[in-house]
C-alpha cells in the first residue's frame, strides 16, 4: 500500500462507515488465512475489485464482501511512534 501505509507501519481498522464501501476506500479482506489491505477499485454488488497502490495492475481475484473484514480508518508510520517509544519507563523502551 505504499505510498500510503508501509511494511510494518499500525493501521487502524473497523467496521465500514455510514459512506459504505465505495472506490478510494481503503480495506482489509481475507485470502485464506492472509489478511490483505487494499484500496477499493470498484464495487459490483457483493465483489470489490481491489488494488494495492504501488501494484501496477488490480487485484487477480475479486474479493467477496463477506471475506470483508475492515475499513481502514486511519493509520501512521512506524518511524512516528519512535521518540514515543524509547521514553525512559516505556515498557518497549529502545
């Protein structure tokens, strides 16, 4: 998902808002036991047709609406939280 969100960056999800799924919303379904967070290309009924921003091309499987497990309300990178984490008496500390 990047530029968005990158490999190790804290997402924070939940159940889809009162605008819906709709394209440009950002989600997270189930393939098997994967979770995959994608951005939502388009809907047709129950199917969402994904893409990962930094993939070229959409998603090969459309996903199913019921395999649907998130919205992603919002997020922030990793190297953020650093200076939060390595506070003396902070249980992660560096």
């Amino acid at each position: 998902m990047e530029p968005a969100f990158n490999v190790g960056d804290v997402i924070i999800a939940g159940p889809p808002g009162s605008g819906g799924i709709k394209p440009g919303v950002i989600v997270t379904y189930a393939m098997g036991k994967t979770l995959i967070t994608h951005r939502v290309l388009s809907v047709d009924g129950n199917t969402l047709i994904t893409k990962g921003d930094a993939n070229e091309t959409p998603d090969p499987n459309p996903s199913c609406s019921p395999r649907l497990k998130a919205a992603i309300c919002s997020g922030f990178h990793m190297s953020a939280m650093l200076p939060v984490l390595c506070e003396p008496g902070w249980a992660g500390c560096c």
